[in-house]
C-alpha cells in the first residue's frame, strides 16, 4: 500500500510499512527511511534528525540519534528516564540551548534546511516547530483568551480574526466546550488537565508544523490523559507530533511509529525504531523487548 | 445501607493541643519565676530591669527543666528548655522595637496637631510653643526626595534583576557580588559621593536633586535584590514556554516574566521606599534643610522629615524636642505604612493580579 504524502496518513498503522518499504513513492521512502544513517539524502519534507549528539558541560548525554518525523505521524519516544528523549525533542526546536552550558552535534533539517545553519532565525523555527511542556503551564498573568493567543502577540504575528482563530484552536484542543463561557478568566482556576489543553491550544495557534510534546499527561490524571490523547489523534491528521512518553500504554495507542531510547551508563542511545505494532508485538533487539513487556532492570 | 447522613456526628478536636492543666502549669512556671526574680533583687545588690529579666529567664528555664525531667526524661526536658529559649530570645529580639515604638508615641504624640500638616516653618523657629508652624515644607520634601529617587533606582534595579535572572550574562557574578556590596554602604558615603562628585564641580550649591540621587544610590541594591528574589520564583517553565512560542528573550521578559512578577515587583520598590524614606546623612550634606516649602528639585535647599526631626533636636529647647519626636512619630507611620503595604501585596500568590 502506499500513501499520499499530501492526505492525512496520520492513521496509517505500521503493519503496512514493509511493503511500503519497497515502494518508490515518497512516502515509501519515508517509512523505510524512519531511521536514517547519516549522511543519507534529504527527505526535503517534515523533520529529519541526522546524527543528533548532546552534552551537558562535559557529560554526553545523546548519541548519534537520527530519526525521520514524517509529515501528519505521531512518533512517540519511550525509554527509561535519564535516556536522553527530552534531551532529543528539545534539540528539534533549539529549546535545548536555553540551558548555559548545553553543546549538540550533528544536523536537524525543517522542510530540507537545517535549523541549526548560521543565520537561522532561531525565533521562526520555534513558529513552525511548537512545544508542549511537561507541567501545564498557562501565563498566569493572562486570562484564558489571552493565553491562547499569546504566541501571537510574543511572536508579533497578524491575524485577521482573532475570536475565529481563538474558538479554532480551543476546539481543537478539545476545550472549547468547557471553557467558551469564561474565556476572560484567568487560566490558573482551570483543572491540571485543562490547563494542559490550554497549553496545547496556546502552542496551536501560531500554527507549527510539528508539535514537541514533552510527557505531557504526566502530571495529569486518567481522565485528562484520554482527553489529551483524544486531542493527539484529532491533532495528528494536521500536525506532526512527537510525544514523549513514559507510558507504554499511551504510547501504543496514540502513535504511528516509536523509537526506544536507552542509556547503558553513557550517553542515551536510540536502541530501535519502527511502526508502532512492530516495536510493540515483534521488536528486533532485546532490550527494547525487555522494556516494552516490562522486564526491563 | 449506610448514608453520609447515619454516619455518627463527629466534632471536629485537637487531641494534640495543650489542655487546661498543660496552660496552667505553663503559667505556673511563669508566675513562679517572676516571684523568684522580685525576691532575689530584693535580697540582692542586682539591680533594674535588667536584673529582673535575666533572673526570670534562668529561674524559668531550670523549672522547667526539672519538671519535664521528672515528669517524662531527659529528652522531653531538653526539648522543652529548648523551645523556652528560642521563645526568650524572640522576646529579646522584639523587646527594642515595641520599645521604639512605644517611646515615639509617648514622647511624640503631645507634639500632634493639625498645623502641622498645613503650615511649614518659614515664619517659626523651632523653639517657638508647639502648635505654631508645621511639617508640611518636611512632608512634601521627603515626598519628593523619595519620588525622584524612585524614578531613579526603580528602572535601574528592576533591570538589573532582570540581567540578573534572565540574561545571566558574563558578569551575572560580579554584579550579583557589587549589588551586595553596595547594600551595606553607609548612608554618609552615598552622600559624600554626590558630593564630591557633583555638588562640588558642578552646582556648588544645595538642591533636591543631588539628595535624590543619594537616596537612589541607597535604594538601588534593595530593590535590585528583592526584584532578583521575586524573579527567581517565576519557574522557569514559564520563561520557556515564551521562548518556544517564537517570542525573542525580550518579549518573553516583558510578556510573561514581568506581568507574573508584578506584585513582588511592586513590593521590591516599596521596600526600596521604606529603605531611604528615614535617611538623614546625605540629606543634610546635599539638600539642607529649609523651612520653607519648595517645589522645585533643582534649585535651593529643601526641607525633609529627617533634617526636621535633626534641626528640632539641635535646637535643644523642651519646645523644640517636642517637634522632634513628633516628627518622629509622623515619619514611623509613613515608614510603617509602607512596610504594611509591600506586605500585603507581597503575600499575594506570585503570578496571581
């Protein structure tokens, strides 16, 4: 089977993906190409990661990872903590360098170019590369509406309608319901969830192509972490999302394709990647077996 | 089936708080060591207040001791000589300042009345009868002086916080050292510096101005540091999430880090005010102290609380010294005002309007 890169494959399953690998099309190439060696050519489209090293000071704390986010998937990356997962998804917006004495190596390529080229405007590749933070965490300062369009105004960016891009993002964050009676009311008396929602909403309305999430039900509970993941799915379709995620479980059931991380002592390595049913029924290394039926030590 | 509403009703208790008899050996202890204070005085050649409380806290602090001894051991008895301790020693620490204050009101308020908030002094001295002439040339003086120095070291310290917290440049260290530094230096030496370093070569004569700028020198490292203290409890999830909107570093400051802190902001500069409202030194040196309103800051001397409270002193008369502490008294209140204000915004929850 192959796949429109143009039509929403967020819900293609990876069952497929053998096949797809012998394909020509592009998509083919993509599915195939999940895990790249550096050096390969170019996708050109989504987000490629090639040969991603990170320290901290003197500790390196990610090795080597090179990873493919194909356009409108849901990549969740799992591992033990300390791994490097987070490490890796903030090296894909440059937020891993708001931290003094980080240092990466390698290339990450937005639509074929590399965001970490001289003269990049560091500001635009945050635009198109959104991030959903661990704890929720709406500006206090602002209400509800304020929030959500706050990327906006950070951003200096115009829009023609503001209420329509408001009640946009919010439904499509899946909190427009619960919240269209309040909306200049101040963020904080939101639930955990909720105010996760509206993070999510937040990050949407500058409108990313891909869209970091970092744990994000984490601090949440069941309930909220099944509206988050409802959110995910709807999202995908339009965004590409790669979610960290300490939940097997979650893992399994929103995303397309999963890599496993893991640190042997030194720096976190991505040990396997493939569709998600793969890693999950017929993993090929053991240790990514170990950790996803919990065996691991 | 049981209901909420069979469930037995239950009050709520404290079966840990102290009882009745727990209260009354307490008070006990306390009557008996005050007994034991008057006695030894009397039968002594100690003398004074003095002799009076150290007497009470050692006769408190070895009854106690031997009660808990006997009733429950020695690890009971040393926590509870502990905790009498502490408690005495808060006492001590509170002692000078309810006794400021009580003095300022004995000694000040036969020194309130209207005028002194409605006539300055430009037709009295200070020795004349006491409802004659005012404060208000003090009052508006000391608003001034305050106000420009607050123009002056509010930007300047808020932003240095700011470099401090946010941009943590290169010299995020040295500054942070200087900043310390600075709030120990010693009023006089802020004045001497205007001083030397403007009044001499340039004006050659008293103004406003140059008090003011005494005062923001003083003001400057409060204010830095409290804003740094309030800007380092902004979680830093905060300040990323701006950025990873696509903000710059400026506008994710202004946007999100500032709007959150404004509270603590606005209680860094008050402090910053209640720290050089008092201030004596400098004033005397750069604005003297004129009896006469004067609006202007950059021209001739110009009264202030503080040079009224020293020009009352000096003039030594019973007249003049009830001046004094009036204006003592006028000034603690301000000072009290401002310190209950930052207060209260300051417990508002960070982040909260």
């Amino acid at each position: 089977m192959s796949i429109d890169p143009g039509s929403n494959s967020g819900n293609n399953q990876g069952d497929d993906m053998d096949t797809t690998a012998q394909t020509n099309s592009l998509a083919g190439i993509a599915a195939s190409r999940v895990h790249v060696q550096p050096g390969t050519q170019a996708l050109g489209v989504g987000l490629e990661a090639r040969g991603v090293h990170a320290w901290f000071g003197e500790k390196h704390v990610l090795s080597n990872v090179s990873l493919d986010f194909w356009p409108g998937t849901v990549t969740a990356l799992i591992g033990p903590s300390g791994c490097g997962k987070s490490t890796f998804i903030r090296t894909l917006n440059r937020m891993h360098e708001f931290i003094p004495t980080a240092a990466m190596a390698g290339e990450v390529l937005l639509n074929g170019e590399d965001i970490y080229a001289p003269g990049v405007d560091v500001t635009k590749i945050r635009l198109k590369v959104g991030m959903v933070f661990q704890k929720p965490n709406p500006f206090p300062s602002m209400t509800i509406a304020e929030n959500v369009l706050a990327g906006l105004k950070l951003a200096q960016l115009k829009v023609e309608n503001k209420d329509d891009l408001l009640e946009e993002c919010l439904e499509r964050a899946g909190l427009w319901a619960e919240v269209k009676d309040r909306l200049n009311t101040h963020g904080g008396a939101l639930s955990g969830g909720q105010q996760q929602r509206l993070c999510i909403a937040r990050a949407l309305a500058v409108r990313p192509q891909v869209l970091l999430m970092d744990e994000p039900c984490s601090a949440l509970d069941p309930g909220s972490t099944l509206r988050i993941e409802e959110t995910i799915s709807q999202l995908s379709s339009t965004v590409t999302i790669i979610i960290v995620t300490h939940n097997m479980q979650q893992a399994a059931r929103v995303s397309d394709y999963t890599a496993f991380f893991l640190s042997d002592g030194g720096p976190g390595q991505m040990i396997e990647v493939g569709s998600t049913n793969e890693i999950f029924s017929r993993p090929k290394d053991k240790r990514t077996e170990n950790y996803v039926t919990g065996r691991f030590g | 089936m049981t209901t909420l509403a069979q469930a037995p009703i239950a009050k709520p208790q404290k079966p840990w708080a102290a009882t009745y008899k727990d209260r009354g050996k307490t008070a006990g202890i306390f009557v008996a060591s005050m007994a034991v204070s008057y006695a030894v005085v009397a039968a002594t050649p100690l003398k004074g207040k003095l002799a009076y409380a150290a007497i009470f806290f050692a006769t408190y602090i070895v009854i106690d001791f031997v009660i808990n001894f006997a009733k429950a051991g020695r690890p009971a008895a040393v926590d509870a000589v502990f905790r009498a301790f502490v408690t005495m020693m808060v006492a001590m620490a509170i002692t000078p300042i309810i006794s400021i204050l009580v003095t300022v009101w004995i000694r000040g308020h036969h020194g309130l009345h209207w005028t002194l908030f409605t006539k300055d002094m430009h037709s009295n001295a200070y020795t004349d009868a006491v409802p004659q002439g005012g404060l208000l040339h003090a009052i508006i003086g000391t608003f001034l002086l305050v106000l420009f120095a607050m123009i002056i070291s509010v930007p300047i310290g808020i932003l240095t916080a700011i470099y401090l917290t946010e941009i943590r440049g290169k010299f995020t260290r040295p500054i942070s050292f200087l900043v310390q530094a600075m709030s120990g230096v010693p009023s006089i030496v802020a004045g001497l510096f205007i001083y030397a370093a403007i009044l001499l070569p340039l004006t050659k004569k008293l103004n406003g101005f140059e008090g003011s700028l005494a005062l923001a020198i003083l003001m400057i490292p409060t204010v830095a540091r409290t804003s740094e203290e309030v800007l380092k409890l902004i979680p830093g999830d905060l300040r990323e999430a701006g950025v990873a909107l696509g903000g710059t570093q400026w506008r994710s400051v202004a946007m999100v880090v500032v709007p959150a802190a404004r509270s603590g902001l606005i209680t860094a500069m008050i402090l910053g005010v209640a720290r050089v409202a008092g201030e004596t030194a400098p004033l005397l040196l750069l604005t003297g102290g004129s009896g006469t309103k004067n609006f202007n800051m950059f021209n001739n001397s110009m009264g202030s609380l503080p040079s009224y409270i020293w020009q009352s002193f000096g003039a030594g008369t019973p007249e003049s010294i009830t001046r004094a502490w009036a204006g003592i008294l006028v000034l603690l209140v301000i000072v009290v005002v401002l310190f209950t204000a930052a207060r209260t915004l300051g417990n508002r929850k960070v982040g909260k309007k």
